[in-house]
C-alpha cells in the first residue's frame, strides 16, 4: 500500500515526447518545485496525463522519484492504459480513486470493534458514567487476592480494575500497557478470555517471576517484520547479564542462503557469533573442542579452528573446504589452508584461490621465519607455476612459467613462450604493466627497446605497447584493444580513414546526442544551436579524425564535426541536395527555405516528419 502525498493546483506541461514504455518523463523546467518530495521509499503523488480538457483520454501514473524536473514513474495506474504521450501534454494532480479508498478503509476500520461488540459490550462502562460498584466478568475473571474486578470503558481505552480503583491491565489501540497493580496477580490465575488460543502484547512484556507455558510451544511469530536484502530476522531471546553483556538466540532467513538459527555472545558492541545451525544440517562455529568430532561432513570456517580432539571421523566422506559464506576481496577468493604447522614461524600450507581475473589455482608454499615462500602453483588449466625450475634433462611442456628457467640440458617444444605477468599492482594512472620483452645492445649501453602488454582499467582497454630508449630519451607507441594507435610521431606518403568528418573535442553544458547542432556559447565551451544564432558544428557519431583528445576524458567532452559527411538530426520532410539549416526546436535541422542561409546538404531523401538521423554533409558559416 502506498503512502500518497498531495497538493494544491498541480498543473504543468511535458517537456518531451514519451512513449507507452518510458519510465522517465520530464516536465517544464521549473515546475518541479510545485510537486510534493518524496522523502521515504514508499511515498508517491498521482499525476495525470491528459490531452486538454478531454477527460476521456487520460494516462494516471504514480510517481516514486523526482530528480529535478524529471520524474521516475510507475504508467498506466487505476484501469487506465500507458501510450505515447507528445510533448506540451498537460499533467496534473488529481485526486483519484486510490488514495480516496484507502482514506475509507481507514476511516471504517476499528482494532476494538470485534472486543466491544461481540464479547465485553455487556460489562464496559463509558466515559462519564456512574461506577455502582464492582462488576464480576462472569466466566472470565480477575483474580486480584480473591477480590471482584471490573472492566471500563474510557474514550476507546478498556481498563481492568480492581475494586480499590486501580487500573490492573490497559488495551489500547497500541497494545497491551501493564498497570502499577500488576505484582498483585502473584499466585493467582489471569484469564483475560477463558479458552482463548492467543494473547497478544504488540509493546514488552516483562515478566519478574516464572513464565509458564502449559502443553503448548513458545511461538516467536514474523509478525509485522519484512525482509530487507532478502533477509529476514526473526526477533531474539536475550539472556541479559547487564547493560554490557548479554547472549542471544535468533532465527533468519536469508533468500540466497537459507534458514538458520544463530547463538551469539555480546560484549559492549562488539558481537562474537559462537554457533550458527543451518537448516541442512550445517554446524558453524569459530572453534570446536573435543576427544572426537564425528561429522558426515566436517566444514571450517576462513577464521575457525578445530582442536583438543584425539580422532576426527569423516565417515568416509571427503574433506571439504566449502567457500560458502567467504566473500571476495577485490574480485579474489582466498579459501583456508591446510597447515603443516612446524612452530611458530615455520609451517607448510596448501590453499585453493577464485581469482574473477586470472582463475582458479591451488598453491603450496612454506613459511621460513614468517617469510612466505612461494614453491608451486597449480592452474585450472594444467598450467604450473614455480619461483625456479632447474633441470639436467629436456623440458616438454605447452606452456612453462617460471621467474627463472635453468635448463643445463633441454628443449622448449611446441613453439610457444608464454609470459604471464601476475602479481602486479595497479600504478598512478590506472594501469597494470605487465612483464616485457626486452632487447638490450650490448656494445651500447641505454639503447634498448621492448614490446609488454598494459591493462587500462580507466579506458578499459588491453593495451600492447612498444618502446624504445636512447639514453636519457624513451618513447611508446600502443595499440589498444579498440585498434587504435597512441605514438608521439607517425611518417607515412598518405592517410585514410573509413568515416568521412573531420571533428575536435569541445567541453559542452550537458551529453548532446550525435547529431545535435552545437555553437559556441552557454556555461561551457559549446551549446545547443537555437534558431537565427550562431551555428558551429554537429556533434560526432564516428569522426574520421579527431583533434583535441587531451580533454577526451573531461566531464561532457564531446566531439564536434567542424566538415564533411555526417548523420544531423533533422525534423520534416527532405529530399536529396535540399539545404539544411536550424529549425525551431534547438540543436534540431529542417529543410532550409528559399533565400534562408544554410549550413549544408542532404544526402539522402527523407519523407518521415519525426525527428530523425539524415546523412548531410556540412559547412561552417
């Protein structure tokens, strides 16, 4: 159910065409202030689309976000049916049936109706009425020390009392409040209804003495929660030793993970989870103590450990390092180990590692004095990795990776070297260099040369670069993995190009669609082009060659065909060799009039009155 939101005299305009599938429609600019703000996740304000006064053909839309003057909208709400919608649409706040239906189900609705009527109608006393004395609820008694009750009906508020006048139990429309009397119910027996299944408290309930529930479970219901994240947490038990410590048991349910119930320990704010049972059966915990440990699956966590035992049974199983519950750091998946450990600063261990980059792969290493040393590396694709591989005899591999390759005797087959760089670290400017190739002369020391692969995560590029060095003096040219070529000199006869405009980079006021007619102007470098203005170029859809790429990267940096051929946005009918110029709806062409000054020539026949792309080639003023 929604919470609506309203106003006074909502009217506005659209200030761009929509179709029946939009979800973002925008408004004049200036308006939006007038419209409500949404504050809270389920708030929303109705709006009306309608052609004019004509109330037979209107579209009501919810809306669940304002960014400005653009609105985030749920279409077609209330029987009516999302279409295409032209700009200058008139929009409103109506009221509609909705909210009003919902403002009537809670004016009709009461929490107390089924008490007052149809059990303690004939008991309560309303407000201002005479007490003649103590009432007994005949079949559903207080006991106050043997001592008759009555029940009193006071504004909606039902209060028990006792016969010295004092409020026993209050219900009200927010729950259950327990009076200052109520320690004198110890030892006796408290029906509020005689053979009820439920008594509800929606606030605490505090219990001094022993809480006895007879033939019957203690229930922990969902009640009024909700999942948020696709979790649910279901209320705890708490034993509360004082204000700092306390231990608890509660229930979840999470979506992806299941249900489980987990007893935990706190200490100040710092909570330590002890145990967590899973509803397959799964135990967790941080550690495990004991002469045997008999399990048809024994799993660990990255942080646990398993100790003080004499046998470990697996009852035939294998062992299993479950990475369920480990999360990725920086797209890799370390799982635990198994540790030989020699002493403190010696051991041995073996781990398997996800990387989302490089694959899955398991290493061995050894720990000298605290300082790891890396001895094998086995990939998911057959491929070893080692710090040294020496050998007498030949080496027949696909593929061999090693920092150091010794071969006093041998062979390298298969024709293919393969250099993996791993273990880099991303540098300053977003990139990660990977080991090279590298070509030294030796009779001249300083000219040397070299060919290495680069990762570009701020272009998203893989990049093969070349280099060379002359003393003090290095150069690099690179290919990237969109095929273009980055160097500081190229020599050649002649040039060419598959695209056909010559185009620069110029900072604009906001992201322009290829083909929108820009000038020099607004709160940048360039702007939309208006009629009877000043006319500059076209934005680029693909430039031939392009100037200015040092600001490439700049906010709103967009490329600008200064001539040639290029698809322009154009509005009305064309035909082959017509004049364009600019229409009336800015950055847009139309077909140029006779005598009107044009900044080009159609290249192709359009007969559509949409705004569209049409291939033209241009001139500047």
């Amino acid at each position: 159910m929604y919470d609506f939101l309203f106003g006074n005299n909502l009217d506005t305009i659209l200030a761009s065409d929509i179709d029946e599938n939009a979800t973002v429609i925008e408004i004049l600019s200036g308006n939006e202030g007038f419209f409500p703000n949404i504050e809270k996740e389920n708030q929303v304000f109705a709006i009306t689309l309608s052609e004019g006064n004509n109330n037979q053909n209107t579209e009501i839309c919810f809306v669940t976000s304002k960014n400005n003057n653009k609105f985030t909208v749920l279409r077609g709400r209330e029987n009516t049916v999302s279409r295409k919608w032209p700009q200058g649409t008139t929009i409103s706040n109506r009221i509609t049936a909705e909210p009003l239906n919902q403002i009537k189900d809670k004016l009709n609705r009461s929490d107390l109706d089924w008490l007052s009527k149809d059990f303690m109608g004939q008991f309560y006393k309303k407000s201002g009425d005479q007490l003649t004395g103590a009432m007994e609820t005949t079949g559903q008694k207080i006991f106050d020390n043997g001592k008759k009750s009555y029940l009193v009906g006071n504004d909606g508020v039902w209060s028990f009392r006792n016969a010295d006048d004092k409020n026993i139990v209050t219900i009200t429309n927010n729950g259950i409040k327990l009076g200052t009397q109520y320690s004198s119910f110890t030892g006796n027996v408290f029906d509020l209804i005689n053979g009820a299944a439920n008594f509800q408290f929606n606030g605490g309930m505090e219990c001094n003495g022993t809480l006895i529930v007879k033939d019957n479970n203690i229930i922990i219901n969902r009640g009024n929660r909700d999942y948020e994240n696709g979790v649910l947490n279901l209320a705890s038990v708490i034993w509360q030793f004082d204000g700092n410590n306390a231990m608890s048991m509660f229930a979840t349910h999470d979506i992806n993970e299941g249900k489980k119930i987990t007893i935990q320990s706190k200490s100040g704010d710092k909570v330590t989870n002890s145990i967590i049972l899973r509803e397959d059966g799964t135990v967790n915990a941080s550690k495990f103590s004991g002469k045997k440990i008999i399990a048809d699956e024994l799993r660990s966590l990255s942080e646990g450990k398993i100790d003080n035992y004499s046998e470990m049974y697996h009852k035939g199983k294998n062992i299993v390092i479950d990475a369920t519950g480990i999360p990725y750091v920086n797209d890799v998946l370390n799982l635990p180990s198994v540790i030989w450990l020699l002493d403190d600063k010696n051991s041995i261990s073996m781990f398997a590692t996800n990387d989302l980059k490089e694959g899955k792969k398991i290493t061995i290493q050894s720990k000298i004095n605290d300082v790891v040393y890396n001895a094998i590396v086995l990939r998911e694709n057959g491929t070893i990795e080692c710090k040294n591989i020496n050998s007498s005899e030949s080496v027949v591999s696909k593929n061999i990776i090693s920092d150091n390759l010794s071969i006093n005797n041998g062979t390298i087959n298969n024709g293919i070297l393969n250099i993996n760089s791993i273990n880099k670290n991303m540098n300053e400017n977003g990139l990660i260099v990977g080991n090279s190739i590298q070509f030294n002369l030796v009779n001249r020391p300083g000219q040397t040369g070299g060919i290495y692969l680069q990762e570009d995560f701020k272009n998203n590029n893989t990049d093969m670069v070349f280099y060379t060095k002359n003393g003090g003096e290095q150069y690099f040219y690179t290919m990237d993995s969109k095929g273009a070529l980055t160097g500081k000199y190229f020599n050649g006869e002649s040039m060419s190009a598959f695209c056909a405009d010559l185009a620069e980079y110029y900072i604009a006021d906001e992201r322009y669609d290829p083909g929108t007619l820009v000038k020099i102007g607004g709160e940048k470098e360039i702007t939309r082009a208006s009629i009877g203005g000043f006319f500059y170029g076209i934005i680029s859809t693909s430039p031939a060659y392009i100037m200015n790429i040092a600001i490439r990267n700049r906010k709103n940096a967009l490329p600008v065909a200064l001539a040639g051929r290029i698809p322009v946005l154009v509005t009305g009918m064309i035909d082959k060799g017509d004049p364009v110029t600019i229409s009336e709806i800015s950055g847009v062409a139309r077909k140029a009039g006779d005598g009107e000054k044009h900044i080009g020539f159609s290249l192709e026949n359009s007969h559509e009155t949409s705004i569209r792309l049409v291939e033209c080639v241009i001139r500047q003023n």
